[in-house]
C-alpha cells in the first residue's frame, strides 16, 4: 500500500533540503514516505544539474565577511550562481551567511569544502542547492586573514566584501579597520604596500612606462630612470596604505592609521569580489 504523504510531510523535507515544495512531494511519493531516500533522490537531481550546468558563469551571489569574537581572525566567502536575481534571494544570502560562520573554523577552502553542514559536507550541499534553485551554485572565493585586530566591511548588496587586520587593538581600532575596509573595497588595491607587488607585474609596469617615453620623444639614455621613477606613482594608486585616503584625500591611508594611534599599522586585508 502506498504511503500517504501530508502537507507535514512535505514541508519536513522542505526544511531539511531547501528544495522546492513540488519537488519535495514528488521525492516523497517516489520514495513512497521515505525521509532517507527522498533525501538522496534530491541530491542525485543536484548532482544531474551541476553536471548539466558545470561550464556555466556563476559571476553573481552574495559575498560575505565575518570576525571572530575577540577580533583576531575573519573570513570572506563568496557563494556564486547565475543570476542576480537568486543572489539577492533571502534564503540564498542566508546560507552564504551561514557557510561564512562555518568557515570561521578553518584555514583552507579545501577542509571548509569537507566541512560537516547539518550531515552533509559543504560541498554535498553546494551540488543539493544546485539542484533545488538550478543554477551552478559554487564558493568561488574563501579567504582568511588573522592579526592583532581585524575589522570588516560587506558593501551593499553583498557584492563586495574585504578584511583588513591592524597590527594593535587600540581605542579607534574598529572603526579604523572597518573604515580602511571601505576603503579597499572601494578602491582595490592590488597589495597592501609596494613590498607586496609582484616583480612582474613592477617590470611590466616599466616597461608601459618606457614605450610611453619612447612616444612623446624622451632620449634613450633617460627612460631608464624616468620609468622608474613612474613606479612612484604607481605604488600610490595601487598598493593600500600609499592610497589617497576617500574620506580625507589630503592624507595617506597609513597617515590616516596613524592618526587614530602614532603606532599603528596596516598589516594585511583580503577582498572579494563578485564578476
């Protein structure tokens, strides 16, 4: 005799899997009222449409910062899909909100991925969520970042995401951090000082530098050391501390710091971003 399946039924299943109501009904009714086998019915369709669905773009999603208590450690993770408008999707934000918490607890993306998420691993629920919204839903970015105090910032919309750690906790040092936050957020810098650029991406830099001078007729033996002299300018646009700071463009982003205390420093940030 089949079993008969109640609105109780299907919501119960609902709840476990976030998989829509139909879906869950019609899971149950093939597993005839069986929890477990409706459950592993659900994930084998996720599993269908991330194969199906393996070579799309997911650029949109929810990207999401968190710290730690005592303000030593954060987390930024992006939960991706395809469309914006599943990204601004409640239940979508909150699972991002609730893989970022989880993530807290590890150093890699690869232990998070086989991290346990209520019985299933992080990456088991990445491949059921594709199969109950339909999109390719993937963690594109996880970064990590520890210090003496770590601040945050999550722009609007959820689309960008940073970390920034101080090398002391001070009186000032949230608002410093969740400003300096904003501020790589807003202006991407692509390391925190000149230290951090990588030397080839200095040496290209020299190089669009001299083909420039070349053009507007500057003698060989110059270009040299006029290109080099260029990277200044360069580290000023690029790199975080040596940023024009938004809120006070007469000051540096380190100047700012040490504005708030003689002592302190920036000492790293992480960002992410969606696209």
């Amino acid at each position: 005799m089949m079993a008969t399946i109640t609105a109780a039924d299907v919501n119960k299943l609902r709840t476990i899997t976030g998989a829509g109501m139909m879906d869950c009904k019609k899971a149950l009714v093939e597993s005839d009222g069986d929890f477990d086998l409706a459950i592993e019915n659900l994930r084998k369709k996720g599993q269908k449409v991330a194969a199906n669905r393996s070579d799309r773009e997911s650029t949109e999603g929810a990207v999401i910062a968190v710290v730690n208590a005592d303000k030593t450690a954060g987390v930024v993770v992006s939960l991706n899909c395809e469309t914006d408008f599943v990204g601004k999707n409640e239940a979508f934000v909150k699972l991002a909100q609730d893989f970022a918490a989880l993530a807290m607890n590890f150093d890699t993306k690869e232990d998070f991925l086989a991290a346990d998420f209520n019985g299933i691993t992080v990456a088991e629920k990445l491949i059921e969520q594709t199969g109950v919204i339909g999109e390719k839903i993937e963690i594109a970015s996880f970064e990590r970042l520890s210090g003496a105090f770590v601040g945050s910032y999550i722009h609007a919309g959820n689309k960008i995401a940073t970390l920034v750690s101080l090398s002391a906790n001070v009186a000032g040092s949230e608002e410093a951090a969740r400003n300096v936050a904003m501020q790589a957020a807003a202006m991407n810098p692509i390391a925190l000082d000149e230290a951090g650029v990588d030397a080839n991406t200095i040496a290209k830099e020299i190089e669009i530098a001299k083909d420039m001078l070349r053009q507007e007729g500057k003698p060989e033996a110059m270009i040299e050391n006029i290109a080099k002299g260029k990277l200044g300018r360069f580290f000023k646009d690029n790199t975080l501390v040596n940023q024009d700071y938004i809120k006070d463009s007469s000051m540096s982003v380190a100047n700012y710091i040490k504005s708030v205390d003689a002592n302190l420093t920036v000492t790293g940030f992480k960002r992410a971003a969606l696209g």
